[in-house]
C-alpha cells in the first residue's frame, strides 16, 4: 500500500494584472568540475513558466530581443544596469525560484546581479520589496542566476503553528523574512554588472525568466497526523532531503574525520607569503609597535601587525569547537522535531529554557576519546589557517595559546538603562559606568595580549535619525535622562518658557508642563531644528563616551565601532570621529563603493558580517544574499572578497559564520545554512576552496590591484555538500 503523501505542490496560479574598480587583469582559467551545480540547475529547469520579454519594457540602450533572448552589452570602461519592469505584474506565488540563465558570449568575466522587486516598491533595490541573486560567469560559460522567491503565502499559513521558533523550513521558503517580497506581484527585474573591465567591450546572453522549483510544503493532514515528524534524523539533519556527504551512520563521521586530514594535508598549513599574524610577510616593512594599529598606506587603509606588516583581516565570526548547536526543546512542539532527546543532552540556557546539544554523541563518534579542549582549540585554528582565515571575528572563543594562535577581535556588550529597543541611553550616568566595567574586565587579559586586534563594542544597535532621536526623548517619561539632557539645552537656548513658546508655536504654561508631554501632533520647523541638534548631540555623545573609556582601560587596542546594520549617517559619522575603525554588517552582493557619509572623518572600514547562504537542499534564505549552490557559493564569496579589497576604505571582512545553526533553529528561530563547517562538523568543500584559493593572492590584490587567482573549483571533488 502507498504511503500517504506528505508534501503538497502547489500549482501556478494564472497571471495577475553602481559601479567601482575592480581588478582587471585576473586571470579566468576553463573550470573543470563542479560541485553537484550542474544536476541542481537541470532540475530548476526541468520545470516553470517562463516570462515573455515582449511582456517587458527594455528600459536600457545596452540590452535587445534577439530570437527571444536577452542580448545584454556592457561597454568598455563603464557599466550600467537593465531596467526590465513587467507589463503588468505577474503572479509567482507557486514558485520559490526566478531563474534565468547567463551565457557569456564576450572575454571578459562578468559579475551579474539580479534584483527582482514587486508593485510595492519604491525603487529597485528598496529592502523591503525586492530579493536578489548573484552569479559571477567567465567567457564561455553558461550559469544559473536565481533569485529566491520567498515571502509569506497566505495559504501556507497552517504551516506555521507546527513550526515554531523556526525561521525558515527545510525546503520551502521563508517564514520571518527581512525582505518581504511579495511574490505575487512581481513587477520587474534589474540586471546590474558589477566592476568596470576598462580593457574590453563583454557581453552576456539570457534565456526567458521563468518560475523554479515548485513550493512542496508538507500537506496539512501530515503535520496534523504526525507522518512528517520527526523533522530531523539522529545527527541532526534535516530528513526529507538527500545530498552527497550527508551522514547516515556512525562510520561516516569518521569517514568525514579521514577526508578532512587528507583535504588539510594537501594544503600548507598557511596561505602563501603570510607571517605568523597573518600579515603579508614579503610586503613593506612598518613601523612594529608590538600591537595590531591603523594605517594609510599608499592611499589605502591597512590594519598593520604587531611585527608592522600590513595585514587584511579575512576571518569569520564564531570560530571555535563545536557540533550541531544548541536549539530550544520549547514550546512543546517542537520536541517532535527529534527522533529521540537523550537526557544528558538537555542543558538551561541563561533564560531558563531547556535546550538539545544536538552533537554532544556526534563528537565522541567523529574524535573518539580525546579528552580536554586544548584539541578543539587547536583543530579550530588549524581549519581557519587551511580555509585561508586570519581573524576569528565576533563571538569567537578561540584565544591564542602557547600551543596555537590566531589574531582574534572581541566584542562587548555592555549593560546601561535603554533609551529605545536596544539602544542605550548615553546621557545616563550607567552609561559610562557600564562601558568602564566592560572594558577594565579585559585588563591583563586581551586588552595586553598583542593577538586581540580591538573590540567591537555593541551590535546593530536600532539607530534612528537624529529628528526621530529628538522626537523620542522629548516625549520619553520626565526622569529619563536622555529627556532631562534636552531640557537643559532647551532652557540654555531660550531661557524661559514663553521664548520658547514663540519659536516652537506652543503655549506651555512651564518647563515642567513640557516635560510631561507624551505625544506630539506636529512639528513645527524650529521644533525639528532643535530636535535633530539634540539627535545630533545623542550620538556625538553615545560614541565620544566608548572612545573615551577605550583610551583610558584599552588604549593598545583597536576600538572597531558599533557593527551598524542601518544606515544612520549622523550615527556613522559621529562613530567615525571617535572610533579606530568603523565597522558594518552588510549582507548584500557587494560594498566595492561602500563608504562613510560625507563630512565624516577618513577613517577605515571592516565588515563585521557578511554571508551568502545555501539553498536548494536543506533551506532558502533570500534576505542573506541567497546562491543555489556552493560553486556559486564561492565565487560570490570570492567576488565580494575582491570587491572590498578593492575600496581603499575596507581593511576586513569577517563572514558569517563559522558553524551552520541547527535546521530546528537556535535560540532566536535561525536557521540559515551559512557555514564553513555543517551542523555535522563537515566542512562546505566549496567554500573553504574558494577562500583558501583566494587568501594566497589578497595582497597582491589589495595593494597593487594584481593577481593571479582564478575562480577555478578544485579538479577533483572534495565533496557536493
């Protein structure tokens, strides 16, 4: 008898109404293998409906129908994007895919993005109405280039209440999405070439855009009767999926162990022309101050060793020992997710909720009886010199030892009274007290130790503007202090209360009566005036204060600024005047002409996050840059990499992460395949060639705009996963 179905496939539903620099002279060689892209790009076109470009209006010079195809032309010297809005909008509620594929017809390598926005958008890559895809393709070439679909489909919805505390579900689509594209309501597609190629004319061919990849959501009557659980399989993956190099006994884990060695004893153990920092080692000798510093150099940032080599951090955030992760067993049902919970894997995380240790039988079957942590230390920092990595980013416990080290950063998160969301109050006097007791903590320990290059103080903080910082405080509860701060400026300013009556057009009877307002109707000019000189003076002080603190208990080591996920100029700008290095998390294709706000000091940059995840097997993410499979993977690793070497303002980029969370989530629902190891300890072969590849050329890129790397995969496969 034929088992039930379990997944339900959903039917297409009928049709509803900048550029930089980058290296020019690196060398494409013919690429021979691949890993496992080729079977998954026939299976995206093995089905969909495609787009007409007669349904399209071809909004470029540059771009022609030519036998229903896209003939695309980027001229020597410059580039500019292909505008292709819809007709009218089309419904791709049934697909988790756009799918074209690029053929490269010129000589020259060409990085293509795709951004796909629906009929709310404002513009072509607004954050909240579009999702992307990115493909780099050498001359003769032919690629898929995909964007992930995702977004909430109202007739999925009965999905969600057997799935909590999940971001994503293995092989589906998003459900908490940053990007909320919706799907049906396509609206157009953008075709933007990154880098300008001053040598030569490149061209580029693409077939029709077509839906991909039908949406195969569990059906409801098997979440109901239980015949789709448990989610996961003993070793943590995801069960309704089958891939090379996936764990199905014991004996593979040790065959993974075995594959490993040999993939590490075919490589030095550290990149070409590299010091023992990680620094160039060949490259001009500075000035060594025995601690990593800032300095321009040729009219490009450098971080400079201790020993005053210019160093480039290329590291990853996370790096340590660890397998599988830690995922909630809470609320109730998520215990059906696992098909057992050995009790001596339940652990209290700090809120007090029970969690799985999903590798803890996993790293006695792989390692055996080693005993200690000295070997995890060292197997970590192995692996990041071998995968080309000189920096273990934020949240790393890694340290350096006697018996390994690796150049580390360190990031703070200090406590103070919150202004807003997670944004601290700087006017508070726990403010500073905080700080202070965060960074002495670090005395004898990293703030000394000449391998801790800086700290990271905070994370993507909710930074608003300066008028909607104003506009926060000035109807915040009297005693706060950030409120306080701005009356005192105020009663500077005017004096008494009727001045200020007639400039702001209020009738106050007191300055008492104006801090007790709540709310505001309307803002009058001078209201906003005096609102964003506050706002101003929120984040001047909010960084004066770190920068201060960082001076007086650190002041051998970096302050590497607040990781800023928004653009907040007046935030950016004021860090800049008080930080050594300002840092952003940036998950987009590129940052090649990333830079500060004007009127900001020159000061470097570092990126403090940045990822493109997988897809196709286990789970889409669009909203981190979303590849469909590991080749392109790591060129558009690579690609990013050989972007930010190329904006003389960029001395880092750290990816993230080093370990992939649990397919059921981790403490926050995350569940996004982005890795340089797997939730089973397995490294992603693909990335980790890629990276290493590209680690022995970065300085040569860096400061002389030179290289002999190549996008070439490795000419025997290390792996599909």
């Amino acid at each position: 008898m034929m088992p039930r179905p379990i997944f339900n496939v959903t039917m297409l539903r009928p049709s509803t109404a900048a550029a930089s620099v980058i290296i020019s002279c690196v060398a494409f060689l013919q690429a021979v293998g691949s890993f496992g892209g080729e079977r998954e790009m026939r299976k995206l076109n093995s089905g969909g409906d495609s787009l007409s470009f007669e349904d399209m209006v071809i909004g470029s010079g540059t771009a022609r129908v030519v036998a229903g195809q896209l003939q695309f032309r980027i001229p020597q010297g410059t580039v500019a994007p292909c505008n292709l809005p819809l007709r009218n909008p089309v419904d791709l509620s049934a697909y988790r895919y756009l799918l074209t594929t690029v053929k490269n017809t010129g000589r020259g390598t060409v990085v293509l993005r795709m951004a796909v926005w629906d009929q709310g958008a404002r513009d072509y890559w607004e954050w909240g109405h579009h999702s992307f895809g990115i493909v780099v393709v050498r001359p003769g070439e032919t690629k898929p280039l995909v964007a992930c679909l995702a977004g909430d489909r109202s007739e999925y919805a009965y999905l969600k209440p057997y799935f909590p505390g999940m971001h994503t579900l293995p092989g589906l689509f998003e459900f908490n999405f940053w990007r909320t594209l919706d799907a049906g309501r396509v609206a157009g597609i953008q075709l933007l070439p990154v880098g300008v190629d001053r040598r030569r004319e490149r061209s580029l061919v693409l077939t029709p855009f077509r839906g991909a990849a039908r949406i195969a959501a569990p059906t409801e009557e098997s979440l109901k009767d239980g015949s789709f659980f448990p989610l996961v399989d003993v070793y943590g993956q995801y069960r309704h999926l089958d891939w090379e190099d996936k764990i199905r006994t014991d004996r593979d884990l040790v065959e993974m162990r075995r594959k490993e060695e040999a993939w590490l004893a075919a490589r030095p153990a550290m990149p070409a022309g590299w010091n023992e920092y990680g620094g160039w080692a060949t490259g001009p000798q500075l000035t060594a101050t025995g601690h990593f510093r800032t300095e321009k150099y040729e009219g490009k940032w450098w971080l400079v060793d201790p020993t005053g080599r210019l160093f480039w951090s290329k590291g990853a955030t996370g790096i340590g020992f660890s397998i599988g992760g830690r995922t909630p067993l809470e609320p109730a049902p998520r215990r059906k997710f696992f098909p057992e919970i050995p009790k001596s894997a339940i652990v209290t995380n700090r809120h007090g909720v029970a969690e799985l240790v999903i590798g803890q039988q996993m790293e006695s079957l792989k390692y055996g009886d080693l005993t200690g942590k000295d070997w995890k230390h060292d197997l970590s920092i192995r692996r990041a010199w071998a995968f080309g990595l000189n920096t273990a980013g934020a949240w790393s416990p890694v340290r350096a030892t006697a018996r390994s080290r690796l150049p580390y950063t360190l990031t703070l998160h200090p406590w103070a009274p919150p202004f807003q969301d997670n944004l601290m109050d700087p006017f508070h006097p726990a403010f500073r007290a905080g700080i202070e007791q965060a960074v002495q903590a670090t005395a004898g320990k990293e703030a000394e130790d000449p391998w801790c290059i800086g700290y990271f103080i905070n994370n993507e903080l909710k930074w608003q503007s300066p008028l909607a910082l104003g506009q926060a405080a000035l109807t915040h509860q009297p005693n706060q202090p950030a409120k306080r701060e701005l009356l005192r400026q105020l009663t500077a300013k005017y004096g008494t209360i009727e001045k200020l009556n007639a400039a702001w057009q209020r009738a106050d009877a007191s300055w008492d009566a104006l801090a007790g307002i709540r709310a505001v109707d309307k803002l009058t000019p001078v209201m906003e005036q005096d609102l964003v000189a506050f706002g101003h003076e929120f984040c001047e002080t909010f960084f004066r204060v770190i920068g201060e603190v960082m001076k007086e208990h650190a002041p051998r080591k970096l302050y590497l600024g607040d990781r800023f996920n928004k653009n907040v100029p007046a935030a950016i700008s004021a860090c800049a005047r008080h930080a050594d290095v300002v840092s952003f998390n940036k998950y987009e294709p590129g940052i090649e002409t990333l830079q500060l706000p004007k009127d900001s000091p020159d000061k470097p940059i570092i990126i403090g996050e940045f990822c493109f995840v997988r897809g196709g097997r286990r789970h889409d993410s669009a909203e981190l840059g979303a590849v469909f499979d590991p080749d392109y993977r790591g060129r558009a690793y690579a690609q990013y990499i050989i972007g930010a070497l190329a904006n003389p303002a960029v001395v880092g980029c750290h990816w993230f992460q080093w370990g992939t969370p649990p397919v059921t989530g981790r403490g926050d629902g995350e569940n996004y395949e982005q890795g340089f190891l797997d939730s089973c300890d397995t490294p992603y072969w693909g990335l980790a060639h890629y990276s290493r590849s590209l680690a022995d050329h970065i300085y040569d890129i860096r400061l002389h705009g030179t290289s002999g790397f190549d996008y070439q995969p490795p000419r025997q496969k290390a792996g599909a996963k």
